[in-house]
C-alpha cells in the first residue's frame, strides 16, 4: 500500500500532539507513545488495520536493523545504558557510593553546595549529551540523596547542563554536529572561505537560550527557586520521598542491594574515571580513522565532526565495567553479590530502554509524516525581518518539541534559516542560524519524547514525566526570556542589546520569583 506524505497537513502533528498530551495526561508514558505510533502508521496507511500493524512492526525491527545492516547506533546506546546500569550496582555493592556520600557529609556543607558539585560536573563532562546526563547522574546521586534533594531537581540539573553546554561547545558530539552543518550552509551560500570553527565562536553569545538556562540555574541552585509542580517534589524530599513511590521504581533505580563497609571513594571514581578517558580515547580515535581514510589531516575539531559517538561510549562503559568489576573482586566482594548487581544493574535500565525504543519508534514515523517539513512550511510568506529571529526561535523550539530531537531539527531549520537570511539581509545570517541552535534545545528540554530528556531522567532514576512536568516551568521562563532577546535583536541587530534585554528580565523573573516561590 501506498505510503501518504503529510508534508504540507496540519495533520502530520497528530501523532506527536495525542501522544505528548496524553503522557503528560494519563502519566502513562509507553501507552501514549503507542497510542501515537499507531495513530501516525494508520494515517501513512489510509486507516488500513492490517497495512499499519506490519508497517509499526517494520518500524520496529528497524531500530535494530535493516537491509543495510544491523542498526549499530541504536544499538551501542542501548548497551551503553546496559553497562552503566551494571557499573552503577557494582559501584552500590561495593560500598563507594557510601563512601562518597559519606565524604560529602563532612566536606560539601548543605543542599546549595551538593547542587553546585552537580551543575559543575554536568559543565565539565561535555563530550556529548548522552554521556553528561548518565555518567553525571551517577556521580551526583548519592550525595544528592544525602541531602534530601529530589529527583526531580537532580534531573532537572542534569538536563539543564548537558544539552546547553553541548550546544555551544566545539569540542562536543554537538559542536561538531553543528560546525559541519554550518560548513555547508556557508558553502552553499558562497562563504566557503569563512572559518567555520570562528563563525560557531561567534554564534555562541547569540545562542540565548543555551546561556541564560545555565545562567537560571545557578539562580535557582544559589537561591533555592523552586517553583510550579517541582516545589511538592523539594517538599516530599525533605520529608523522605525522593522520588513517588507510588509509581514504582524509576529507571536505574537498586534497591535490596547490600554494600560493603569497606568502600573507598576511589571505587566509584575510577571506574568513572576510566570510562570518561576510554570515551574520550575510542571518540578520537575513531575520527582520526574516519579521517584518514578520506586522507584528511587530523585536527580535533574534524576528529570530533567524524567521531562514532556510540560505539565510543559503549567501549568505554564496558572498560568503566571492568575496572568496577576489579574493585570488587579486590575488595572480595562475594561473587554471588556482584553476579546480583550485574544482573539487578541492567534489568534497571529497562524501564528506560522501553521508553527510548517507543520514542524512536515514534520519532520515525513523525520522520515518515514530514512533520519537520509543515513546521518549517510555516516560516514562509512575507514577515517582515525583525520578527524572523524570534519566529526561528520559536518554530524550532516546536519543531524539536513535536519531533523529540535537537538535531533532526537542526538539519531541517538551519538551512531555512539561512535562506531567509540570504534573502531579507545576509548580515543576520548568523544571528537567524544561533535561534535555531537555541529553539531547538528548548524543544527538546521541554518533550516527553526527547532522547536527551529520557536519559536525564535515567541518570536521576527520576520517573520521566515528573521530570518533564517540573522541568516545564523553568524552561519556559528561560524561552521567554531568549523570546523577547530575539525580538531586540531583530529590530536593533544588535546582539548586545538582545544579551542585555535577556539580562534584564531575567534579573527581574528571579527577583519575582524569589519573593514568590521561596525555597521549602
């Protein structure tokens, strides 16, 4: 049967709309996302019952493989998530999370501090999105723990530093994404002879959002803003409840685990250590062999442009778990005990894998709808260009919302972007592509069907839609902020004054905030 294209129909945003609306109604994640997959297969398949049921099936199977091949991505982050989960419990069973959490007690004084060592580490640990939120999540929780700091918060820490820092690193997954995107969005316009690495240096004080979401949150982190839906969860914290229990465990939750008195803090992070190096190794090497076999010279930022970053940090996780199996076996851990913590730690990543295999099942077949193509169908017609950075800003944000991925929409939105730029005035050309990069983080902060928000709330073992509920208010305040940043930079063309407007209302929204939302 005939595959219908939904291109330029406002019903390609079914899916996506019934399946976010109804997670974040019924809190019932993986029924809405089907509910979605299979409303967006009868709408590819003309309500045909039989056509739709083998076209979700194909879907399906195509997570793991195709006529190409096996899928080797999807597959290297499902079993990076395996390992990490496997490391986490060795970690648990032998007594170095204790051990940390014990260390903080004496040395990081109160909640502000254990938030501070988590928003530090999640700017630190930058490689990729993927690898912040879950390597960070480990180190962080049980010294969050300690201090009756909810999931919620910990995953809202977490999500707020991984994609923002990626966004506007050059020596990220990310960067290197973006600086090869925009490499031939010059070239395509006749600036080939623009340094591409210098041009993703000057949009990073245009990217609003990625700034002043980091900028929040070290507000919210030193003043104890805790606001909307996440101030019952701070509450419930404190009272014990570090996450609701009445839904069950989270993802990368072990419980029932016992931990040995023995623990020294270098068992938890060496074991960190070694798979933050081996990543960094296997991300390098990968993308000098990638480069040399196209015969181009090696330079880092090219390294990271042709890096495999999946197959990296699975090879590096599995390193991690060797070196989290030696501490163990040298503090003779019983067998029995590490053989359950092996087994505990990767069946607690599958509420996680359940949840990223339906969201690549549905962002397929959003793919297959071309809902990425109506949204961006939306910027054309005659605007006048003032208003086209803060319509970027905002199409993109919709557009990764509906999606669940920043970079999907990068590739679809950067070269309309550019387009309208060249134009209307190809001196904002810049500052139209830097509200694109900024839209589609905030997209993707904000949607339940986001990879990156997913992982987040693995690494807090936080249940994903309270993350997504708690996380919501924040990111719109910061979208707000960038909303009206866009507007004075449109109409000036001054990326000063956009920082300074951003500045201003910011001061004022965590001024208002303050007196209206104080800490519990």
């Amino acid at each position: 049967m005939t595959v219908i294209s939904y291109a330029d129909s406002v019903l390609s945003l079914l899916p996506p709309v019934v399946a976010i609306a109804l997670a974040i109604i019924t809190r019932r994640v993986l029924i809405s996302l089907g509910l979605g997959i299979v409303l967006g297969g009868l709408l590819l398949n003309q309500f045909s019952p039989l056509a739709t049921g083998e076209f979700v099936v194909s879907r399906v199977k195509g997570l793991f493989w195709s006529t190409e091949g096996a899928n080797s991505w999807n597959l290297y982050i499902l079993g990076f998530l395996i390992v990490l989960g496997m490391i986490t419990a060795l970690i648990t069973v032998s007594g170095s999370a204790r051990a940390f959490a014990d260390w903080a007690k004496l040395h990081i004084r109160n909640k502000r501090d254990a938030q501070l060592l988590t928003m530090f580490l999640g700017c630190v640990v930058f490689i990729d999105d993927y690898f912040n939120s879950l390597v960070v999540g480990t180190v962080a929780r049980p010294v969050t723990d300690r201090y009756y700091i909810s999931r919620a918060k910990l995953a809202y820490l977490l999500d707020s530093t991984a994609a923002p820092v990626c966004v506007i690193s050059p020596v990220s997954s990310w960067g290197a994404y973006i600086i090869a995107l925009i490499g031939g969005i010059l070239t395509a316009h006749g600036f080939a002879d623009s340094g591409h690495l210098s041009v993703f240096m000057q949009m990073i004080p245009m990217n609003f959002y990625a700034i002043f979401s980091l900028l929040f949150l070290l507000c919210v982190v030193l003043l104890g803003l805790n606001i909307g839906p996440m101030r019952r969860h701070e509450l419930n914290a404190l009272r014990g409840s570090l996450y609701d229990e009445s839904k069950g465990l989270p993802p990368g939750a072990n419980v029932d685990l016992p931990e040995a008195s023995t623990g020294k803090i270098a068992g938890l992070f060496m074991p960190i250590g070694v798979l933050v190096l081996a990543t960094l190794y296997f991300m390098l090497s990968s993308g000098a062999e990638a480069l040399a076999s196209v015969g181009s010279e090696f330079s880092l930022i090219a390294a990271f442009e042709k890096t495999d970053v999946s197959s990296s940090i699975f090879f590096g996780a599995v390193m991690g778990l060797a070196v989290a199996l030696g501490v163990n076996l040298v503090q003779r851990v019983e067998h029995l005990v590490i053989l359950k913590a092996i087994v505990q730690g990767a069946r607690s990543m599958l509420p996680a894998i359940y949840i990223l295999l339906f969201a690549w099942t549905i962002a397929a077949v959003i793919g297959e709808l071309e809902t990425g193509k109506f949204m961006a169908s939306l910027a054309t017609g005659y605007i006048p260009f003032a208003f086209l950075p803060a319509l970027m800003f905002v199409l993109a944000g919709l557009t990764a919302f509906s999606t669940g991925t920043s970079w999907g929409t990068f590739g679809i939105m950067l070269p309309i972007a550019a387009d309208m730029a060249m134009g209307s005035h190809a001196g904002m050309m810049l500052p139209m592509l830097a509200s694109v990069l900024a839209g589609a983080v905030f997209g993707d902060h904000c949607s339940p069907i986001s990879d990156t928000t997913i992982l987040s709330s693995t690494g807090a073992s936080c249940h994903h839609i309270d993350h997504v509920v708690t996380q919501l208010p924040y990111a719109l305040i910061v979208a707000v902020i960038s909303f009206a940043g866009y507007l004075v930079l449109g109409f000036t063309e001054s990326v000063g004054a956009g920082l300074v407007t951003c500045s201003a209302l910011l001061l004022f929204c965590v001024m208002w905030l303050k007196v209206s939302a104080p800490s519990p």
